[in-house]
C-alpha cells in the first residue's frame, strides 16, 4: 500500500486525494492465527470490543466461545447488551458463552458507561457533520506524519498443525499431515524495523522466534495510512450509515458502518502466484469490494479503530474471506504526540484453512541520522505495498 503526503485534492478545506491500497496475503495455506490467551480479566467495554474484533478477524463461532469461558468480568454485563452483540454477529455458541457471565458478573457494579446503545442516534445534520470531520481528519492525517522508525512485533498463527503420517507400523518423521483441529497454533513469532519515510513503508526483519527461524511473508502491509485512505479518500465512493455508539477506553465513539463498492475501490488480496510476460513469476491480486466499520471521535473526528471485510469471495475464490482490525492509539515522536496504529490484526481463511496475524508496534522514533536503517533492495522496490 502506498500513501503519499501532499498529494490530497481539496475537499472542504481538506486535502485529500489517494494512491493505491493493497493487502498481501500469501495462498500457502495460511501463515497465521491467535492463540487463546490465559485467564484474563477484563471490563464490559473491553468485552465487547473483543467479539466485535472477533467477528471480523474471527469466523469460528465455537473457538470464540471457548475463549469467552477464559474471560472474568469486572463489571455487570446485562442481557440488553448481549442482544446488542447478537444482532452485531456474535453466533450461537458466543451469544451462550456471553449469558453464562451474565449470571457469573450478576453481583457485580455495572459500567459507569454504556458499552454499547443503539439510541438515541443522531441526527441527519449531526452524522453529517461528524462524517465530514472525519474526511478532514484522514485528508490531514498522513500529512502530519513525520519520516518515522517503529519497531513491530508479529505474531503469526494458524488453524491447523503438521503431525506425522504414519506408514505402516512405523512413522515416517519426515513425511507429515495437515490436521485442522479448530485451535490457533502458533506459526512465527518476530520483531522486525518499520520505517515510514517519503510517504511509504519498509521493513526489515530483526529478530525471529518461529518454529524454523524462517521468515514467514507477512499477511498484510501499509497499516501506516492505507487503510484510513482506501474507507475515507472521497474517490472511493464509499457511503455511511449510523450503526451505534460505543465506548472505547472510557470514551463514547460515533461508530458508522461503511461500504466501498468494487468499482472504486483499490484493496486486492494476493491470492499466489502468476506468470508475467517474461515467463517470471509474479504475485496475483484479486480486487475485492469491502465494507466494514468506522469508529470515531464525534468531537474532532479522530479515527481510532477501522474494521474491514472484503466482499464477494466466494467458494469457488483462493480466498474465501479476509478481514482486518486496526486501532489507534498516540504516540510520542520526538516532542510531538501523534494519533498511529499500535496494535492490528489480519485474517484470511482459503477452504478450510484460517490464518491470523497480530502485530503491536512500539519504540516510535524520528527517522534521521541519528536513527536511521538500512533496508538494502526492500527499500527499492516500487508499486504498492
């Protein structure tokens, strides 16, 4: 994906214009997944930002239930928000785990705020107002940006685990088996340098902890600003519509449900590989429309969590569904605070093999002399990332 600072039209005293946006996502059956975590113990606004993540980086109704029974509640969950996560998705198996700590958080205070509420919803001139503060806010975005290093840790998990197939009596060691039994297992584990710099990103792997201390290609790419572009550049013709309010972090966001039709839109998924003119090969991209939702501060128009799915794959398509999940969170730079991602997660499913990738970046730095990085041919390539 490539975002390019300076190159937005005017729209309403915002500039804003767009580059293209691609995800990669490798076709060999999967790279990545989440493993369940420990015992943790969490608040109903964090509960429900789990299962509206889940739903989209997630589709396995069961597994999300199992690791709903892993989670202890600090506050009153009432069945009027359970409804709510219902209607927003959450399966059968989720909406049974979600009643049994109904009654296990019945004791308990309820949140201070509501997680979740549907109404009052506001009016026409007020959501056009906020979508509009939200289009300068993404048209001013990337050009706030300085030329920035951050270092990202990748976790890469999948569906399924390789056992050996046994031959006769004996196993062969060396011959193994696929075998998806509906757990996260995890693939690779890696830090690796991020660098934004000239409008685009690069990377460098620095540290693998994976199973063969192999890199593993990464499931998606350019989180630093593509994903902002490709909802909110006015090119794509995207269309809001009210969904909710919901409380992130102690504040009430403005959540609108969006569409990008697949005329305009410039998201594709790599689905393998392709032969180009010259008998190489070359990566195969699918062009996919996507909607998704959009969660945003109602006073400035802040963008603090997108959540994406793309449209129209099939069974009969490489891949038969892909999401993502990015929040936001500020950032020092220098002396300056910046509103970046700091945490994303990427999902795709090919048949019945799922992967997952979760990645937290950290250790924001000026891009300069005196952090600088050498990225050798990565920083050479051209087209979008």
């Amino acid at each position: 994906m490539l975002m390019r600072r300076g190159l937005f039209g005017l729209l309403n005293g915002c500039r804003i214009d767009g580059g293209p946006m691609r995800v990669w996502i490798l076709c060999f059956l999967g790279l990545c997944a989440v493993a369940a975590r420990a015992d943790r113990y969490i608040d109903v606004s964090q509960l429900v930002a789990t299962i509206t993540d889940a739903v989209a980086v997630d589709r396995n109704d069961e597994r999300i239930a199992q690791s709903l029974r892993k989670v202890h509640l600090t506050e009153r969950l009432a069945l009027e928000t359970v409804e709510l996560l219902k209607r927003m998705g959450a399966g059968h198996a989720t909406a049974q785990a979600l009643e049994e700590l109904v009654s296990q958080s019945a004791g308990l205070a309820p949140p201070a705020q509501a997680p979740l509420a549907a109404v009052p919803a506001p009016s026409d001139a007020e959501q056009a107002e906020m979508t509009a503060k939200m289009r300068c806010y993404a048209a001013e975005y990337i050009a706030r940006f300085p030329d920035f290093i951050a270092t990202e840790t990748v976790h890469q998990y999948h569906n399924y685990q390789a056992v050996p197939v046994v031959r006769g009596s004996s196993w062969a060691r060396e011959d193994k088996g696929l075998v998806i039994d509906g757990r996260w297992h995890i693939s690779d584990s890696y830090e690796a340098e991020v660098a934004y710099v000239a409008g685009r990103e690069n990377y460098k792997k620095i540290a693998a902890k994976g199973k063969n201390g192999q890199h593993v290609d990464r499931v998606s790419l350019g989180e630093f600003g593509g994903m902002m572009e490709e909802i909110l550049d006015p090119s794509r013709v995207a269309t809001f519509h009210w969904d909710r309010w919901q409380t992130l972090g102690g504040t009430r966001m403005a959540v609108f449900a969006y569409r990008v039709p697949f005329d305009t839109s410039r998201y594709s998924i790599c689905c393998g590989e392709a032969r180009g003119p010259d008998g190489k090969a070359v990566r195969a991209y699918v062009k996919t429309a996507h909607r998704g939702l959009i969660f945003v501060d109602p006073r400035s128009g802040a963008v603090m969590r997108l959540i994406l799915y793309a449209e129209g794959l099939d069974a009969g398509a490489p891949m038969n569904a892909a999401g993502l999940v990015q929040e936001y969170g500020e950032v020092s730079i220098g002396e300056s605070r910046y509103l970046l991602p700091v945490l994303s997660t990427a999902y795709v499913r090919a048949a019945r093999f799922e992967t997952r990738e979760e990645i937290e970046y950290r250790g924001h730095r000026k891009f300069g002399a005196e952090a600088a990085i050498d990225f050798g041919d990565a920083a050479k390539e051209k087209g979008p990332r």
